[in-house]
C-alpha cells in the first residue's frame, strides 16, 4: 500500500494560504510558518502529519498527497476544514 509522509498549513481563507505559500517560495521556512499561522494541532510540529496511507484524508487532501509532486509546495488546497498548504516529504 502507497504510504506518503507530510506536513501542512491549515488556515481560514485562500488568500491567507496564497500569501504563506508566496514566503515559503520565497524562502521562508515550513514550520516557522506552520507554527506561527497554523490552526491545526500539528503547528505545533511543525505541521507534521507522520505518515499516512490513501485514503485516510479527505479526498482533496489525499489526492495532493498521492498525486502532488514529493518536495513541491502545494495548495491552496479546499476541504471542509479550511486551506491547506500541503508538501509530501517522502512517499513509498
């Protein structure tokens, strides 16, 4: 079974999740941003999910994580608790 390791940014609107993805491609680090802007339990981490396997997100969320390139800055990303920024670190 497909097996991906990520982590993300949850925020309340597109434009929020736009501008944090404008300062990670500017150079700005993931979990300083996922800690100071994310409203997931996981900011604390960084954004870390762990690893997970298909289907145990939401659609969306799975779909960027299984489909999206490893490495690459996604989003925004819409599902039913907010915007995501998501980046698949590692994927078996």
């Amino acid at each position: 079974m497909s097996q991906a390791t990520a982590r993300h940014i949850l925020v309340d609107s597109e434009s929020k999740c736009q501008t944090i993805i404008d300062e990670i491609n500017g150079g700005a680090e993931f979990a300083d941003l996922a800690k100071e802007h994310s409203s997931c339990p996981s900011s604390r981490d960084g954004g870390a999910l762990g690893t997970f396997g298909r289907g145990q997100m939401v659609p969306e969320f799975d779909t960027a994580c299984f489909d999206g390139e490893v490495g690459a800055v996604q989003g925004p990303i819409k599902t039913q608790f907010g915007y995501h920024v998501v980046q698949v670190t590692e994927r078996t």
